[in-house]
C-alpha cells in the first residue's frame, strides 16, 4: 500500500500544475471578456466580394 | 443581438442602407443603395473602398445614423495631452484604449477589428463587446492620434475623449484578486476533500498508517486557505471591532479561526481528523458569495460627473495663434475660443461674437439663452452659434457646476443605510458567544474539562454563519439580473434593499416624466393648404427643433424655394415665400399681443395677417396616470422642475398633488427640497435625467437616472432606468420588497440549521463528518431557495 503516498503526491502534484495554469491564464488575462471570443470565432476570414441584400 | 425585426426587412426599400432610418424624399443613391443622409453615404463609401462590406453582412442596417458632428480634434496632436490618453507608447508604435459607445453589434466588432485595412499604420484592434472599448496598436510616426480619431468618426464610431473614467484598471485588479484567491480555496477544498473520505467512511486497521499522514496533508492545504483566500475576513473582521461593530465578518472570522486552530489541536496531537474539509469548504463558499456580490456592469459607468463631458482640452487665443492646452491649465484672463457645440469649460465673459448658449445640462431649461457682449457666461452651457470667444474669470475648480458637485452636502458621507444582515449580525455574535460560554461553563462546572473545550469550539463551528452569509448576496444579485434583462441597472446589491425602504418619490419633469418624442402640437386657427406649404417651407430652413415638430406636423412634401430667410434665435424665423412675407416665432418678435404666456406658443404671420398660432406641449410617458396612480397608493409623490410653471395644468390631471408639484427649481432648490423632506424622516427615491439633477440624485437616499440613452449618460446615482423599462417602476419596487421577504424567510431556514447544529455541538458530540455534511447541504439549500424564490416572485410580477 506504499505506493500510495506515491500516487498521492502525483495526484496533488498534477493538481497543482492545473492551478498555476489557471492563475496564468488569469494574468494573461484570458478570463477578462468571456464575449467577445465567442462571436469573433464566427467571423469569415475571407471578404467574399458579393454583399448583395 | 441586434438582429432586426422581420417587419422592418419588407419596409427596407425606404431605409437606409447604413443605419436603417426612413430615407426623406431627397434619397441619397450610390451602389444602389439607399442612404438617409450624407453622413450614411460616406461611411459606406469608405467601407466600400477598402473591400469592408461584410460589415453589412452580419447584421441588417448595422450602423447608426450620422448626424454632422463637427468635432475639432487639434487638440490631440498636443503631445502633453495624448500623452496622457494612451495606454503605452514607444519608439514606433502606440497602443490606445477608445471608449466607443456606438459598438452594439457583431458588424461593429468585425468592423473595428479589421481597421487595418483602411489604413495600414494600424497594426491590430481588439474590442471588449461588453465594455464597448476598443484598444488599437497603430505606428504613431506614421498615423497620428488625432488621425485615428478621425478616422474612427469617419466610419460612425466616433470614442468618447475623457481623461476621467474610461478606463477602469483598479475595478480590475481587485476582481482578479478575489477570483485568484476563490481558486486557491477551490483546489484546496477538492483535494481535502478527497483526503477525508477514507476518515469519514472509516479506515480498515492496516490502513491506520495513512490516517496521520492524510490528516497532516490536510493541514498543510488549510493554511493557504485561511491565511491566503480567508485573510479578508480577519482583516474586516478586525476593523469592525476597533470602531466597536459587530459585523457579520466577526463569526466568520471566528469560526474560520477556531476551525483552524481545533484540527492543528487535533492533528498534531493524533487525536482526531480535526475540521479542514468543512473550513476549506466555508471559505470557498464564502468567497464564491462575496464573488456573486461584486458582479457589476462594466459598459455603465455610476461615477461618471460633469467632468467626463467637458472636452478634454481648450482652445486658447494667444496674440496670433490658437493653440489647444488640457482643460487644468486654464488661468483667469485666458482668452479662448468656443466653437459651435462645443461645451464652456469654465465661467467666463463674452468677447466677441453671438452667443446663443443652450444650459440644458446646468438647469434643465431646453430652450437656449442668448449673451450679449461683456455678459458673464457660466461654465457648462454649450454654444449653438458661431464661434466665440470668451475670457476666463474663474477656472474650472471654482466654477458653478463644480461648486454643486463639491457642495458639502453631498460631499459628505451619505448615511449608511444598515442592511439587514446587518443588524441580524449584531445580535447573532452575542447570542453565539453566550452559548459558547454557556456551554464550556456548564461542561467546565460538571468537571468535564475536555467536554468544555469541545463544545465551545463545537458550538462556534457549527454556527458559522455561512448560509446566513450568502442569503443576501444571492438574492440581490438575481433580482439584480432580473432589473438588468428589465433595463433597470443597479449600481450595486446594496441599492435593492434601499428601495425596499423607499416611502417617497420625486420626479423631475424634463426627460424624466416626458417622453422622448418631444411634444404635442395643437393649431388653433385656419390653414389653407397653401398657407401650410407657406409654412412648411419656411420651418424646414431652421434646426430649432420646434420648427422640425412643427415640419413633421405639416406633413406636406411641397416646397417652395425660400428668399431672403433670415433666424433671431430665440425669437423666430422668417423669409419671402412665393412672394409672401412669412414670419414665424415669439409674439414679441411678430408684434402682436400674445394669447397666453406659454413659452411653447409659436405664432404665425403672413403678409402682415395673423394666421394663428401652433402651442407645443410636452408628450408624457405613456401610461403616466396609470403609473402614479399606482405609486401614490404607497408611496409620497412629489414633482420638481427646472421650467416655467405653463405645464402645470396639464400635469394635474395626472399629478393631482398640487402643492408637491414645484417649478422654477434650480438644481439647487431640487437638493435643498430632497434635504427638508429626508429631515422629515422621509426616505426618499429621485429619479432625475441627469446631470442638472446630479446633486438631488446624490442627495437623495436612492438616485434613479431616468435616460433613453444609457450609454451616453449615467452620472453619479445609484440606478440607471432606460425609459423604455419606466412603466415598470411600480413592479420594481413590488421585486425589491418580495427580494428583501425572501432575504428574511432564507436567514429563518440558515437558522433553523445553526440550531439543529448547535443542538448537537452544546453537547460535544459534533463529529467532523457531522459539519462536513451541515454546512454544504444548509449552504445548497439557501443557494437554491433564494434563486429560485427570487425567480417566482419576478414571475409574479411580472419582471421575467
């Protein structure tokens, strides 16, 4: 049952690694308009030149 | 978004292409297209050049219209002054954030992101939608600030240039510190959590090996919990006591403790699995609440003063040049220039030219005010006329709209209204501690030192407050969401339960109770159909916007060509039409006597005939009567305003309280009337337009912005109600009232839990597994009950 304190310590030590990921992203300030990304992704790269309405 | 009714797709062939108005009969044609005004036409003609039409592929009509502003802009090639706008700067490029209230919609976005295909100095743009900013990275060598600026307004989306409030770093930071500390909390939670199980579900005796290094990890978890995210508590917790309150952060704070301190005890001595997983999941939620609480809107801004509308530099008149220099270095004697529309930055004298000054924002009197030469002109007027210029007598600190907002009676502190939680909070800790110590004195007196010590820990763990905490934050924050989908935003939660108390309402009458359309318009006499033309042809040379009414009215699309029209502003208009002499305005000016004293009385001549005379009265709210019907059954109604007293009869029949309604009101006298009536024990709601009622909105208990434009105009209050959402007043109140029974019925639920609990904890027999299951099943059961009430009571009240 050693191998607990093992996989303990890998289990904490991922969790961690989720946690300076997530203060990261903070810092980067990936969390400060949770908008506009979301309708920006829809946007067409290319102008098609026909804009008839 | 704002995706475009299907009826307004079958009238399209009339509007326009851009901003999808009604075209007049003078069209404007380019790619067969429609445009309602020049202003349209070029901004799409620019598009069109640099391949941008997609903009009017996302969304029908995305623009708005372009009415000819004729901004100046010379003042940001000063580099004191952009230097004090932009964001970052450095050898070659310059990064800016524009504040831009126009941005509403994914064209827009798409856009103001693809700027760089206009010009290619600009190397990238990012809009935040919801703040409607826009921060662009441009060379500055190549395109200067006041270029970009332009451009900008050149395709409709011209930024609001303040040095005051556009940029809001400091709300920010103390955001992201909350959210970082939330998260602490939450991996610790998760992780102790998991930790414990095997403790609460029992170890089998060989396992017995792991249960002080699981109870000595737990440990190490709860530190950054209660010394990281719980911190807050302790210092607030600390600050109360010194000025000797007893706040709802006092229990919270000394169960966080008492908490931590029992599973060192018990850890370390191996005499237990101690309460970690209950205080690591105390905090997380507590924060969480706090975190709920904080939700603000970041496209209003409630701080925002007269300040924010005053350009951000000035032109000056040196001996031979006209320079521009930021607002604060205006001295007494400066000479300066005031071009049409543009707003006076300080109080000054008339120098040379026609003032025609238009004090709407100070007084609240739509009509403008002529100067003469050598007349004192106060700051906060905006000139409508040619260009003047004027010399400073007094700088801005000291002038008239300043010394209203620096007046100390509303400088100083307004009186904190208690919340509930508050006074609940005074009593909850004494009562706490009297059983903690009773208990322990009990155990103590029986003999059962270890008993003692149990139960008073015990009996501080289980009535942490934690659901009591997080009833008022979670239903203040949905009825927040529930006015914010209702067009009635609110500054903070704190502003729900002020309206819950509210047992007197004021009004302001222009822009606040009359509607947006402008007015009702009444002829008394005869017109032949070509008296009309006559009319009609003459008005529509003037932009005074009752000569547009009085067009609209008309309604006849003849004209004839107008000769030697000529405009007395504030007098009337008049000119030779089809070799009439017609004159339009005041009687004065005609040389008649006048039928009444109304200001909104516009006669009309021709040919030295008395045709008769068009009155103009304002248009209220739909359903005013209806809705100060409903308001006085409850509430006290009074009525201010800063015009004459013509409206007065017409407003009785809907405002039947004579001697609450009061005209002529400086905004002073509105301030000074709010202060009499608060002395009287009233708590008092004023809803005002805006700025010339600022200091009755700071005055009053609540301050209610009545706008049809939120975006343009939000000063210091405490709500913002768009116009559209003004009927619904009544119900708004009705929903912060059930909000606040919700508040009360939710603090009975969180008690009734702290009682089971403390049953068992005055005995000593609380185990951890006990309060690791109490205090998330009484947190959850707020959480939802407080939700979902607020809901059905919106519901009910139709607020959905």
């Amino acid at each position: 049952m050693n191998i607990l304190y093992f996989l303990i310590g890998c289990s904490v030590l991922l969790a961690l690694i989720f946690l300076i990921a997530f203060f990261w992203a903070m810092k980067n300030g990936q969390n400060d308009d949770t908008y506009t990304p979301g309708v920006r992704i829809l946007f067409d790269d290319d102008i098609p030149n026909e804009n008839n309405k | 978004m704002n995706n475009l009714s299907p009826q307004a797709e079958i009238k399209a062939s009339t509007q326009c292409y851009h901003c999808g108005n009604d075209c007049p009969d003078e069209q404007y044609h380019f790619d067969e297209k429609e445009f309602c005004c020049i202003g349209c036409q070029s901004v799409y003609q620019i598009l069109s050049e640099n391949q941008l039409c997609n903009y009017y592929a996302y969304n029908n009509t995305p623009g708005k219209t372009q009415s000819d502003k004729l901004s100046h802009y010379d003042y940001l090639d000063e580099p004191k002054i952009a230097g004090a706008l932009v964001d970052y700067t450095d050898d070659t490029i310059s990064i800016i954030t524009f504040y831009i209230p126009a941005i509403h919609c994914s064209s827009c976005l798409w856009l103001l992101e693809h700027l760089y295909k206009i010009n290619s100095s600009i190397v990238s743009s990012r809009i935040d939608f919801l703040k409607k900013q826009v921060s662009i990275t441009f060379k500055h060598h190549e395109f200067s600030l006041r270029e970009l600026v332009i451009m900008l307004s050149s395709i409709g989306y011209e930024p609001v240039i303040s040095l005051q409030d556009v940029v809001k770093e400091q709300n920010k930071a103390s955001d992201r510190d909350l959210i970082k500390k939330i998260a602490v909390a939450g991996f610790c939670f998760g992780n102790v959590m998991l930790l414990s199980f095997p403790e609460y579900f029992g170890l089998a005796s060989f396992e017995h090996q792991f249960k002080s290094f699981f109870g000595w990890l737990n440990l190490v978890f709860a530190i950054p919990v209660v010394f990281y995210s719980g911190r807050d508590y302790f210092i607030s917790a600390w600050k109360n006591l010194r000025n000797k309150v007893l706040n709802l952060d006092f229990p919270l704070a000394l169960g966080i403790a008492i908490m931590f301190i029992r599973s060192v005890f018990e850890i370390v001595s191996g005499t237990g699995a101690g309460f970690v997983d209950t205080l690591c999941g105390l905090v997380f939620f507590l924060l969480i609440g706090r975190w709920v609480q904080q939700r603000t809107y970041h496209h209003l801004s409630f701080e925002r003063d007269y300040r924010s509308y005053f350009p951000v530099a000035v032109t000056l008149l040196t001996e031979d040049t006209e320079k521009p220099i930021p607002m604060d270095e205006l001295k007494v004697g400066d000479r300066i220039l005031i071009r049409n529309n543009e707003v006076i930055p300080a109080d000054t004298i008339l120098m040379k030219g026609d003032a025609v000054i238009d004090f709407s924002f100070v007084t609240g009197e739509s009509s403008p005010v002529q100067k003469v030469l050598g007349e004192v002109v106060y700051a906060g007027g905006r000139q409508i006329n040619e260009a003047i210029e004027l010399e400073v007598i007094k700088p801005v600190s000291q002038s008239y709209l300043t010394s209203l907002w620096n007046n100390e009676a509303f400088e100083g502190k307004r009186k904190k209204m208690d919340t509930f939680s508050d006074t609940v909070s005074r009593y909850f800790s004494v009562v706490l501690l009297l059983i903690a110590f009773g208990a322990a004195a009990i155990w103590w007196i029986i003999g059962e030192n270890i008993k003692a010590w149990e139960s008073f820990t015990a009996v501080l763990i289980i009535a942490c407050p934690c659901a009591l905490a997080l009833s008022s934050p979670f239903t203040l924050s949905a009825v927040l969401s529930i006015f914010d989908r209702n067009k009635f935003y609110l500054k903070n939660t704190a502003v729900v339960e002020q309206m819950a108390r509210i047992n007197t309402l004021v009004f302001d009458k222009t822009g606040t109770i009359t509607a947006p359309e402008g007015f009702k318009i009444s002829f008394e006499g005869d017109l032949n159909f070509e008296e009309k033309c006559l009319i009609s042809s003459l008005a529509r040379n003037s932009g005074h916007p009752l000569s547009r009414e009085m067009v609209k009215w008309i309604k006849i699309n003849e004209y004839f060509p107008v000769n030697s029209y000529k405009e007395i502003p504030g007098k009337g208009i008049e000119g030779i039409v089809k070799n009439k002499l017609v004159r339009i305005g005041s009687a004065s000016f005609l040389n008649i006597n006048s039928v009444k004293t109304d200001t909104g009385t516009v006669y009309i001549q021709i040919d030295d005939h008395y045709a008769g005379y068009f009155s103009f009265r304002q248009r209220w709210r739909p359903g005013l009567k209806e809705l100060f019907g409903k308001l006085s059954k409850s509430l006290g109604m009074h009525l201010l305003s800063g015009d004459q007293d013509t409206e007065r009869e017409f407003l009785l029949p809907a405002f039947p309280w004579e001697d609450q309604m009061h005209f002529k009101q400086s905004p002073q006298n509105k301030l000074d009337y709010i202060k009499s009536l608060q002395q009287n024990n009233k708590m008092v709601m004023m809803l005002g337009d805006g700025l010339n009622d600022a200091g009755a909105l700071k005055q009053s208990d609540l301050g209610i912005a009545v706008t049809d434009n939120i975006n343009n105009f939000s000063p210091g209050c405490d709500a913002i109600l768009d116009g559209a959402g003004f009927e619904k007043l009544p119900r708004f109140i009705k929903q912060a009232k059930d909000a606040v029974k919700v508040i009360h019925i939710s603090f009975g639920i969180s008690l009734t839990y702290n009682v089971i609990g403390l049953f068992f904890a005055v005995q000593g027999l609380l185990s951890p597994l006990f309060a690791a299951i109490l205090m998330p099943l009484s947190t959850v059961t707020i959480i939802s009950f407080t939700s979902i009430a607020t809901h059905l009571f919106a519901r009910k009240n139709k607020l959905t």
